[in-house]
C-alpha cells in the first residue's frame, strides 16, 4: 500500500456538524472524538474530493476532454452511488488536528492536567444568530441559534491509502481536486470552512504543485490536438 497525506488549515471559522446538537448549549454541535479534538470525517472528506472532482470533469467535458479523466476518477473514487468501498482505489482517513497535538492532549488528560471540555473549548467557539424578517428588518422570534465553530487557522491532516500503487495521472487528478477543495463542513456557503489544502507524499513532500503540474501539461496538450 502507499500513502499520501491531505493537510489543511482553516482560513475561517468552521462546523464539521455531526448532525445534532448539546441541550441548552448549542444547536448545532461540531464532530470531536473522546478528547475533545474536532475531526471532519473520511467519508464526507472523500465526499467532497469527489464533488470537486465532479466539477472538473464537468468542465473538461464541456471541451470534449474528458474520457482519459473519466476512468482515472472511477479508480479514485468509485462508481457514483456505490457502496462498496472496494470500489475505489483510494481510502481517506479521518481529517484531525497534527498527530503531535493529538498526542500531547492525550497525556494531558491522561495525567488529568487537561478534561476533554477544555480540549474542546480551546479550539472552538459558540456562534449565536437569528433569522431577521425582511419586512421589519427586526430578529424573527424563536429563531435564535447557537452553533460550535472550530476556529481559525486550525490545521488538519488526512492520511490517503491506495490500494495499490497509484499512477501518474492518479495523482494528477487527484491534486488537481485538492487545489480546488476551498470549503468543508456545515455553511460552507455562508462563508464559512474555507481552507487550503496540499498534498503531501510519505516522506513529507508537499507534491501538490509537483503532481497538479502534470496534470495541467495533459490538459494543454489535449487542447493542442
């Protein structure tokens, strides 16, 4: 197997939801494991690889350009709509804070200097708001909602494994989908989530550029054909 790792960090604030919220704390509360380290899953981090990869496609369709990408997506992704994991070249981990974070915080509340609360309230905020009737311009009653955010500037990592190794225009596409990963999480169409995010190889090499390079040398060699 090989590996890769997907980094980012936060350039705003950010909701990686779990789908639920805390009674009389927040409605909307984030994904943070038992340590209280927010986390943006494997799943929906592939989910949106994959959409930014969509998106490629798509453009390079409008140009006649997208059969040799079409079947190097299927390797990284799989077949739309199927369940089978065993489909897809590529496995994405989880996306979580640096491993020596991690690894600090766990002593931290092994020997009890730190509780997962804290953990959890040193890297998120509660963001309050209300819907606002557009007549009036007043707050809508009963709509106030509270919301955790993770902040800022918080960094990232995903471990990518390949089944087996991958080729050239793999990894091609592939940071091609990760130059275009702008955004995650819960409002991301609001503003929030935005993020940068590299491809790292497994001796720690930024690759993006390295790798997206080949990708943009096909395309324009298409387009002179």
């Amino acid at each position: 197997m090989t590996t890769f790792r997907l980094k980012f960090i936060l350039k705003s604030d950010a909701t990686f939801g779990r789908g639920d919220g805390v009674v009389g704390l927040v409605n909307s509360e984030v994904q943070h494991d038992a340590y209280g380290l927010p986390y943006l899953g494997g799943r929906a981090l592939k989910g949106l690889l994959g959409e930014e990869c969509a998106n490629i496609l798509f453009a390079l369709e409008c140009q006649g350009k997208a059969h040799r990408w079409k079947e190097v997506a299927k390797r990284l992704f799989g077949n739309p709509g199927s369940q089978d994991t065993d489909q897809s070249l590529m496995h994405v981990g989880n996306a979580c804070p640096p491993e020596d974070l991690r690894q600090a915080v766990r002593r931290g509340i092994e020997r009890s200097e730190l509780s997962s609360e804290q953990v959890l309230r040193s890297l998120t905020a509660i963001r309050r708001q209300t819907a606002v009737d557009a007549e009036t311009g007043a707050p809508r009653k009963e709509t106030l909602r509270a919301t955790r955010v993770i902040l800022r500037q918080t960094p990232f990592e995903a471990t990518l494994t390949f089944l087996t190794d991958p080729t050239p225009d793999d990894l091609a596409l592939l940071a091609a989908c990760v130059k275009a990963l702008r955004r995650a999480g819960t409002g991301r169409n609001r503003g929030r989530g935005e993020l940068e995010a590299r491809l790292y190889d497994g001796r720690g090499r930024d690759v993006t550029e390295e790798h997206f390079a080949r990708f943009r040398q096909a395309i324009e060699q298409e387009a002179a054909l």
